[in-house]
C-alpha cells in the first residue's frame, strides 16, 4: 500500500498551495485512494476518497474542500450532488462524461486506469468532470491523453517502470506531461512526489 506525501502548487506562477498526505492500494473490485489536504500553514483544507472499479470507473468518491462536499459515481455518465458549507442546499448534477478530474493526484492515476493506454494507442479522447478548487465547482472539459513511452529505471526494489504521458486539453490546446508509475504520480503540473514510504503498487 502506497503511502505518502504531495506538494501542490500553482502551475502557473508556483505558488504553494500545500500538501496532499494519501495512501492507495489495489483491491478485489479495482482501486482506492483517500487522502488528507492541508494549506501551506500545515491546517486541514479537504479530503478526498476515490474507489474505482477493475475497468477504472469511479464507483464512488467523495470530496471536501473548503467546507463544500461532493459525492458522486459513474452512473448515467457521472451523476454528483454538491452540498454547500451550511449543508442547508444539495445540488444534484449529471452529464455525459467518463469520470472526474480535479487537483488531486488521484484523478491522473483514475484517468490512466480508465483508459489503459500502451505506447502503440493512438491519442485517446476523454470527457470528464472538473471539480474546481476552491467550491468544487463542477465544470465539464475534454482532454487527449497520448501515452509516449515506457521506460524501466533500476532501484533498490527492482526496475521501476515509469510512463510519460502527454495530455492535451482540446479546448484551448494547451499541452502538458504526466509522470506515473503504477499508482503514484511522479510528477505533473503543480505537482511533486515530496515522499514516499512503500513502492507503487503495480496494476496487472
């Protein structure tokens, strides 16, 4: 079980947004991730619980930040409903995508499950659901995920295979590059691997 500690910043001008402290592991039905967010001050500021399905279908998930709350699953699509601070108004919301995404880590290893690319794949396009810092506003978006290459590094625990990917957004063009191995991200934009206690598990 994978265990361990992001550092979150700003993409664009590396502003310290703080830390993500996770662990995840495999199962008998697929994937879970949960995870405890604090600020740059080292104070509490979300959560996140993401299980995914053996084919990398988010059959629940759960998201607090700033006091708003999120809980949703594939399901016509993807199907959530946000509830506000006071927890006085729920909102539900549907549409036709394949997952969530968001700030967390975790959505880039859910993502990649989902579409379980080789390098000959071709470029693969995917609607998800954004789930905006810091309400968790929801915002549907389309990326194209290339899985570049493979490659095995040598450590203390045997080779450690490491995927490149890049992803497009195709609203704007925009480009950027995914490292991951097994269920840890390596690096992506506004994030870095600070620690890790166990290796990555490795999916079959």
């Amino acid at each position: 079980m994978p265990r361990g500690r992001y550092s979150l910043h700003d993409p664009h001008d590396h502003t310290p947004l703080g830390e993500e402290h996770f662990h995840c592991a495999p199962g008998p039905s697929g994937w879970r991730y949960v995870a405890q967010r604090t600020t740059p001050s080292g104070d509490h500021s979300g959560s996140i619980d993401l299980a995914l399905d053996e084919l990398g279908r988010p059959i629940r998930l759960e998201l607090n930040a700033a006091s708003w709350q999120v809980r949703g699953a594939a399901l016509d699509g993807v199907t959530w409903v946000r509830t506000d601070p006071t927890g006085a108004h729920a909102t539900e919301g549907n549409a036709p995508a394949h997952a969530f995404t968001g700030t967390s880590p975790a959505f880039l290893i859910a993502t990649t499950r989902l579409l379980n690319l080789t390098p000959a794949s071709p470029s693969t396009r995917v609607r998800l659901v954004a789930l905006t810092d810091p309400v968790l506003a929801p915002r549907t978006l389309d990326q194209s995920w290339t899985l570049l290459k493979s490659e095995a590094h040598a450590t203390d625990n045997g080779p450690l295979v490491v995927d490149e990917y890049q992803v497009t957004a195709l609203d704007t063009g925009e480009q950027h590059t995914v490292h991951i191995t097994g269920d840890v991200v390596l690096a992506a934009p506004g994030i870095e691997l600070e620690h890790l206690e166990t290796p990555p598990s490795t999916f079959t």
